[in-house]
C-alpha cells in the first residue's frame, strides 16, 4: 500500500501508511483532542499523526504535535501543508513545503470490505446531472466508491479554502482517463483532479486543486 500511495502522490509530495494498532506515539497536545474519544477512534487518530510525521520528516519537516483547525483540519507547522486520512485497519497522510501557491493536495482512503454499502447511499454521493452523465454505471458500487473519496479528498482542500464546510451535493465528479481519474468541480468554479487506486479492498485517492489559489492546509480528522 505504501508503494501504491507514493506513485499516486505528485513530485515534492511525501507519503506515509500505517496500520491502525494503538494509540501511542502521540506527542503534545495531540492526545488532549482525542482524550474523550473511544479507544478504536484513538488508534486510528494516532495512527494518522504518527503517518503525518513520517511524511513531514521526509520533506525536511519538524517533528512536532501536529494540532487542529477549527473544520477539523490538521495543522500542519509552518511552511508545510499536508492531510491525513484513516480507516479502521489503515491510515495514511501526505505532507509537502507550502512555498508553492498553485496546488493544494489531499488524500483520502476507503476501507470498505463490502463496497455495495456505495450502492445504498448513492443518492448522498452523486447529484442528478452525474447519474445523467453515468447512466447504467451510475449504480456501479467500485465507481461510486471512486466518486465518493475523489469527492472526500476534494473537501478537504476546498472547505478551508471556503472557511466553510463544503457538502458532497455541492461537487460534481466526472470521471476521466481510464476510469481511475476524477475531475471534480465545486463552488466558484473550483477544480480539484484526483487519481485513485485499490490496493486489495482499500482504495487510494490523491487529490489536487487544478487553479492557482492561495494555499491553506487541508482539511482531515
């Protein structure tokens, strides 16, 4: 999995998986925002913290607590960016150097052993224009999954962006290329492009904003 991540993620961009096992390796603050949670949310919050810092270590960043922004978004030190995603068995993040203002990236992961669940929640994952646009497909449960974390990962670059939370009835997702590719547009005429990957049952997907805009960092949990 973490070969497959590193090939989806663009130049400059770092990546990190992990397995979700336990809750140590917090440092700081971190363990106070979790603190109230349950044991299986603290293990796969401190699993993502734990990928975050790998990630930064390898673009030159500082090891240190990595806190939140008021959407829920990590916070990344200053003059780095990054997001971070997680599962119940996995979790994973990106970090990069925030000195180019042209892209914002995220990442999203779905673990979902049984994919028909899309199926059932269709109608929260794609609008009437794109059940248009896919016709038979649009009941597809693994290009539902596709729409669905494509959609995901571009909520997190947009909703900081907006400093607003952006709802999946306000994205349209297109698919291009060779049907792994994703070309999502929200409010304002925003772009997001994303590639994604199953690595067994667990998809992949790396997003990047398309326009030059004024760089925040990405939302995650």
């Amino acid at each position: 999995m973490r070969g497959a991540l590193s090939e989806l993620v663009p130049a400059g961009v770092a990546s990190a998986v992990a397995a979700v096992s336990s809750d140590h390796g917090l440092i700081g603050d971190e363990s106070v925002l979790i603190a109230r949670a349950v044991e299986s949310r603290r293990c796969e919050f401190a699993a993502g913290r734990r990928c975050a810092r790998d990630a930064l270590r390898a673009v030159g960043g500082p090891a240190v607590a990595i806190g939140r922004g008021p959407m829920g978004e990590p916070r990344f030190p200053d003059a780095f960016a990054g997001a971070i995603t997680h599962g119940s068995r996995f979790a994973a993040a990106i970090a990069y150097p925030a000195f180019d203002l042209t892209a914002d990236h995220a990442v999203d992961l779905v673990d979902e052993r049984d994919l028909g669940v899309f199926v059932e929640i269709a109608p929260t994952v794609i609008g009437d224009v794109e059940r248009y646009l896919y016709g038979a497909r649009a009941t597809d449960a693994m290009l539902l999954a596709g729409v669905f974390s494509a959609k995901e990962a571009a909520i997190k670059i947009l909703s900081p962006r907006l400093e607003r939370y952006v709802d999946f009835k306000e994205l349209r997702a297109v698919s291009v290329g060779v049907g792994d590719e994703f070309l999502v547009t929200g409010p304002d005429g925003q772009r997001v492009s994303s590639r994604s990957r199953f690595v067994g049952d667990v998809l992949l997907t790396v997003a990047s904003s398309c326009l030059p805009q004024p760089r925040r960092s990405c939302a995650g949990v």
